[in-house]
C-alpha cells in the first residue's frame, strides 16, 4: 500500500481501516491509499484537489534513480557530480559528489536543491525534458514549473503523486531496503535519522487510535 500525505510518502503491506481517514486533521487533508500490485485505490480524501507540492521535484528525481537503476546504466555505488551545493548537503559534508544510495535516502527526507540540480544535470534532464517524462505518466494534473523544492508553482494531487510513488517502487523495489531504515549511516560519515519512518509512526497512532474508537478493539 502506498500512503499520501502532502510532501510525505509511505509503502506499506497491510492496511488497516478504509474509513479511518476521515478523522485525519486539515494538514492530513489529501491522502490516497493505494494496492502497490494493482494501482487499485482503496482509500482516499482530496485525491484529485490540485495543490502544491513543493517535493515535486524530488519525486521524480527519486523516479530518475529508480528507473536507471533498473536498467543497470547506474548502480547504488555510483557517483553523481555536484555541480550547486547548498545548506543540505553542506550539512551532511558532501562536496564534490554524492552516492546514489545516499542520494536516496536524502530524497525522502530532505528538500535539497543542489542534489535534484545534481541528478537532473547527470541525466542531462531539463524543466523540458521532465515535462516530457511526467507526460508519459498520463499525469495531466501534475505541473513541473521549476526545480525548486520551495517553489509553490508545482502542482499535482494526492492520487497522481500516490502513481507516481507506486510506480517508483515497482520500477525498483529495493530502495525499500534503504529508505525503511530508522537510521543511515552517509558515505561521508555523518548519520541522519529517516523523518519518514518517524512520520509514519505518528500516523500509524492515529489511524490506530481511530480505529479503537470506532470499533473498540486494539490492534497494537
């Protein structure tokens, strides 16, 4: 199953109540629950309300990675070039260059500038050439205006970003194997805990505590 909630994403193998979204707070407001197999929606709330979605940019560098891996033109250990750094990347030491491991964890849990710059500028992708790739994905609600993580003139909705994620795990499954860890430990030595996973345990709560006040049971 693939969670949605704005700029935050979640794979998952079980589901546990299709109505318990409906007690989710404003700022949870847009979510799709999907089957990862099928595409099948299961759930939803605003799936098809356009918003911004400031990691747009993210995803499909995300999808970038997923895609060249599958294809064996890169491999976990290969190096991408940065050519813009910023504060992210300043944070964690990376100076000249970046694995694609850690450049996959980085992706899902931080809004970093320089490393889409870096991936779309290793694969010679520009603002036209992404267009063209979203434009194969039949993603006619989804606008790529700039690469800027904080720009609000990127567009989509919960249920094509929901696509968009299934697809980026269907194309290569074992980047589960990075991003579901807790924690990871950089090339460059620094760790960084996945604000992913932490997210996820506090829906999980939620959805939880919903579905004991509904049908008085615990599930954990």
């Amino acid at each position: 199953l693939v969670f949605l909630i704005p700029n935050f994403t979640k794979a998952e193998d079980n589901f546990l109540d299709n109505n318990a979204v409906i007690d989710f707070s404003d700022v949870n407001s847009h979510l799709v629950v999907s089957e990862l197999n099928t595409g099948k929606i299961i759930s939803k709330r605003g799936e098809n309300e356009k918003v911004s979605v400031g990691k747009l940019p993210s995803y499909l560098a995300l999808y970038l990675l997923a895609d060249n891996l599958k294809n064996n033109k890169i491999t976990l250990d290969t190096k991408i070039d940065i050519k813009n750094s910023d504060d992210i990347l300043t944070k964690y030491k990376f100076e000249a260059s970046i694995t694609v491991k850690d450049a996959i964890f980085l992706l899902e849990n931080e809004a970093s500038n320089g490393l889409n710059q870096a991936i779309f500028s290793h694969f010679n992708i520009d603002i036209t050439k992404a267009k063209d790739i979203l434009a194969t994905m039949s993603l006619n609600d989804t606008k790529l205006e700039t690469f800027d993580n904080n720009s609000s003139t990127n567009i989509s909705t919960a249920k094509n970003i929901s696509y968009l994620t299934s697809l980026i795990l269907k194309t290569y499954p074992e980047i589960t194997e990075i991003t579901k860890n807790p924690e990871h430990t950089l090339a460059t030595g620094e760790k960084i805990k996945n604000s992913v996973e932490l997210m996820c345990k506090i829906l999980y709560n939620d959805i939880c505590k919903t579905i004991k006040r509904r049908n008085n049971e615990t599930y954990w």
